[in-house]
C-alpha cells in the first residue's frame, strides 16, 4: 500500500492495463465462440448444399399424390373454361360466298320487319354493315368467318330494336383480315380437291380476337339502359363494350324567368332522349370449336 501511495501514476497504470487485459482476454473469448459457431454453421450449409447437389430428387408418395390432385384440378377448370368460352361466340360454318350473300338478304330483311315492328329507323339501305356484299360475292376465304360475324352483327341490331329505341343511325364494321386481296388470293395446292374451302397460309393463330363493330343509336335513357344490360349478358356470343360517348339531345335548359316562360313550362327530368355512339368488340376464341349449334 505504501509503495501505490508513494507511485500513484504508476499504479493506477497497471491497474488500468490489467482491468483491460481481462476485458480484451472477454471479448476475445467471444467473438471467438461466435466466430466457431458460424464457422460451424457454414460448414453444415455447405455439406448439406453437397449432398443436394449430389443426391438424386425423387418425390415423396404424399407430394406425388398433392401434385396429381393439383394438375387434375387444374386440367378440370381449364376445361369448363373452355367449354364456356365455346358457348360464348357463334360458330364459323363451312359456307360459299353465294351462301352467305342469301343469308346477309335473309338478315336484313329480318331486322327491317323487327325494326317496322318495334316502330324503330333504320339508316337508308341499311345491310348490317355488309354494304358491299349486297351487290357483290365474298371471297371463298372470307365467307365462313363472313357468316359468323354477320349473326353477331344481327344479333346486336336486334337487341337494340327489341330495346325500343329510337333509331339506328348509323352501323359500320371494321373488315375481316381475309377480305383482303392479299387474303384472298392465299389458296391450297393445285392437287387439292375441286370444291373444297380454301385455307388460309399456315402460322400461329392468337388465343384471343376479336373484329369492331361501330354503332350510333339513339333512345330514352332507359331504352339504352337496356340495350347494353343485354348485350353484356349476351349468352351466345362474348361481347365487350370498348368506348362509349352519350349526349343528350337538348343541350340546353328550358328559358329561366320572365312572364313569357310560364305558359310554355316543360318537363323534361325522365323526358330526354339521347345519342349513342360506341365502338363493341366480338370476341372470337381460337379454340376448338364446334362444327355447329
């Protein structure tokens, strides 16, 4: 004691070297076991990714079972939507141009006599949007998907008939890719059997496509209302309504004020009628389909 009273400076050093010799001899025993430990872990790591690598995957009779189930369920579902998407378009019927110009006549007479009957205009010579064909043959390619579309076309004229608007004022139809001359002219070999449809060149079909129709009616609010509640519902043919513009046929109020405006009041809340122009997309699945239904 006498010698740390008399070497104060000295002693507090060596007391501070050996406080922290044993905090360095701690930390080092420390990070030492932390440092075996990881050491250890990465080796397991490392021996199990060996063994994986090396080993021969082989399912388990529960997993075999999972995925079975799995695989059935989904071949199932895949198939109900198919089922469901062929009974959401009308099938393209093996027809020749001849026929289809009868069935174009026989379509526009149809919605003429539903249009006299439901008290509905129609657009001077109106033929469904197949102005051309009216005087005039497809060719062999295009007059199969010609008919579809042509029942998709009626369908939705007389939809919008039996809705009681109106008028149509006007329908217009974006044309098919093989109306082309290009199309057209796309034949199978000499050898092929007189008579039979012509095929277009062979490629990739997309799953999904669809052909526009443009269409501008007018009606009440309600008799629009129920235009388009059907064609949504549509059950024999998918349709999606793409854009859609609505005026109102009066544009301005009734006169505000003033003696001269009471004698002539009108009501026209319920009373409007409007203007409808929307551009609806038929959609045809490349599945396989039916021959007729």
């Amino acid at each position: 004691m006498n010698w740390f009273r008399q070497n104060k400076f000295l002693g507090g050093f060596l007391v501070a070297l050996a406080l922290t010799t044993v905090l360095s001899v701690f930390f080092l025993l420390r990070e030492k076991s932390a440092a075996d430990a990881a050491q250890s872990r990465l080796e397991s790591a490392v021996n199990e990714l060996t063994r994986l690598r090396r080993s021969v995957p082989f399912p388990s009779e529960e997993n075999l079972r999972k995925t079975r189930t799995q695989a059935d369920g989904y071949r199932s579902s895949l198939l109900a939507l198919e089922n469901e998407m062929r009974t959401r378009m009308f099938p393209k019927l093996p027809i020749q141009p001849n026929e289809f110009q009868a069935q174009l006549r026989a379509a526009t007479i149809n919605v003429t006599e539903h249009a006299q009957a439901f008290r509905v205009r129609l657009p001077d010579n109106f033929h469904l949007g197949f102005d051309q064909y009216a005087t005039s043959l497809p060719n062999g390619l295009a007059a199969p998907r010609l008919g579809r579309q042509l029942r998709a076309i009626e369908w939705l004229a007389k939809t919008i008939v039996e809705a009681h608007a109106d008028s149509i004022n006007s329908l217009s139809r974006t044309p098919l890719p093989e109306e082309t001359p290009a199309a057209a002219s796309t034949r199978t070999s000499s050898r092929a059997r007189p008579g039979a449809p012509p095929k277009p060149a062979s490629g990739k079909e997309k799953m999904v496509d669809w052909t526009t129709v443009d269409l501008a009616f007018s009606g009440s609010p309600a008799a629009i209302r129920r235009a388009f509640n059907q064609i949504a519902a549509a059950p024999e043919q998918f349709y999606i309504l793409r854009t859609l513009r609505i005026k109102n046929q009066v544009d301005k109020g009734p006169p505000r004020g003033g003696p001269e405006a009471a004698p002539s009041i009108s009501f026209i809340i319920g009373t409007e009628h409007v203007d409808v122009a929307a551009k609806v997309e038929i959609m045809k699945f490349n599945i396989a389909e039916r021959e007729a239904r």
